[in-house]
C-alpha cells in the first residue's frame, strides 16, 4: 500500500491579488515584487524537502512561483515540473478583471453567496470540485503505478529520506513519521509539490474533507478551514494509496504562513 506526500502552495501575491481583482483564469497577470519576495520565501522554507514530483498550473502566477520554490531547494533545482491546466483557478466568467465587490453586488442581485453563486460564463463551484478530483485521482494512479509512468517514482532517495526531511519542518506526527522497521508503517514512495490558486485549493480541500474524510490536526479551527489560503500558504497531506479502495488521507496542516514572517504585504 503506497504512501505519498504531497504539498500544496498557493501563488505568490499579484497586482491585482493586492487590489482584490479577480483573476480567475483569464487575467494572466505575473507575480509582484512582493509575489517574488513570498516565492523565495516558501523555497527557502522547503529548500530542505526531497520532492520527486512537481506539478503547476499552467498560469503565469503559479509558474513564477514554482520557479521561485524550486530555485532555493538544494535537491530540486532542476527538476522538470508538469504543467498541468486541471490546477488552474477557478473560472470566473464576466466576473474576470473586475473588483471582488462587484461579483458580490452580481451574487447579491441574484439572490445569491459568494462563493456559490456562479457568473456567467464561470464555472460552478461543482465544476472546479470535479477538476480537482480528476487531478487528485491522476496522482494517486501515478503513485501507483497505473498510468505507465511507475519509474518515475523508483529512482531517487530512500523512503525514509523523503520522510525525514519533511518532518524536519513540519508536525508529520508519530504515526506517520516513524520509520522503525518493526513499526509496520509504510515509508513514503513520494513527495509530491503541487502549486495552484486560491479558490481551486479551497475546492480541492473541501473534497479531501468532505468526501475523503480527511483526518485534521487538532489545532486547526472551523476558521481556517474555509479560509483561501494566503498567498504562498503550504498545506501537506500524507495519502495512502491501495488499489480497488478510496485513498486514506491525513493533513498535516493547512495554509501554513510561518515563512511569510518579515516578507512585507502578505496578505
């Protein structure tokens, strides 16, 4: 039964993150020097964490800030990272390029929420949920050998390393960190870096929780787990992969800021 990690950043701060513009997917617009500044910050942050997958949305935001991740780490320099268009934002439609507070006057008219009522032309919230399990499940098939790419998953460090070096910096917990032979528990298969967007990574963990039943850490509130991640917040979740079975998955924890700490206009 495989057992893999896999992170999950948020982009850097934009222009138009910082002015409440939503971008959705049709705003392509790059990082700002604050975005840069956060980038830098999470790679040195997991400078130290072996990853042996890497995957991005294929916007402009996300790929700056991979680059950035990737550039500080001292095993992954030059790792080919996997553009992939299911981890893009969610969809915005009409909404695209305007103020946050008029896709809420827009939900307001229709008798609507945000972040339930849909624009038109944007996705429903359905739609990004569904994106999101298709990559999730494509991870989860990959680490288990089932799309044709097994090898690339056998070469690299021992099991034990990927685990070591991530419960260097993050509450793996005794459960999932010890490596005792005689313990039974399964050493990590892979490492897997995932950056995306905000709405989308709120989608995607909505479903981890919701429908996976994801485990929690005692410490994170009601609060934070309906919140968007800030820019560059880190989530880690270890999943237990089995043929013919739903995956088993524990967040270890979510929208975490710590290297945020001194970088200016983080929110």
């Amino acid at each position: 039964m495989p057992r893999f990690a896999m992170t999950i950043v948020r982009h850097g701060e934009t222009r138009f993150n910082k002015e409440k513009i939503l971008q959705g997917q049709g705003m392509d617009e790059p990082l700002s020097d604050t975005g840069f500044k956060q980038a830098a910050a999470a790679g040195q942050f997991l400078n130290n964490v072996h990853f042996t997958h890497a995957f991005s949305s294929d916007l402009t935001r996300t790929k700056q800030t991979m680059h950035g991740i990737l550039e500080k780490s001292k095993f992954c320099k030059d790792m080919a990272v996997k553009y992939d268009s299911r981890l893009r934002e969610r969809k915005y439609g009409v909404a695209e390029g305007k103020p946050l507070s008029e896709l809420r006057a827009m939900a307001k008219a229709a008798g609507e929420e945000c972040p339930i009522f849909t624009p038109p032309g944007g996705e429903t919230l359905e739609q990004v949920k569904l994106r999101g399990k298709d990559f999730f499940d494509f991870i989860c098939q990959l680490i288990l050998g089932k799309t044709g790419q097994k090898e690339d998953i056998l070469p690299g460090p021992p099991s034990s390393s990927l685990e070591t070096c991530l419960a260097d910096i993050f509450p793996l917990g005794k459960s999932i960190s010890e490596l005792d032979s005689d313990s039974g528990m399964p050493g990590l298969a892979a490492s897997v870096l995932v950056v995306s967007h905000g709405a989308y990574m709120r989608s995607l963990f909505g479903y981890l929780l919701s429908d996976l039943k994801c485990s929690l850490p005692a410490t994170l509130s009601k609060f934070e787990l309906s919140s968007v991640s800030p820019n560059t917040g880190i989530s880690v979740f270890i999943i237990d992969v089995e043929e013919g079975r739903e995956p088993t998955v524990q967040c270890v924890c979510m929208n975490l800021q710590e290297h945020l700490n001194g970088v200016t206009d983080t929110r």
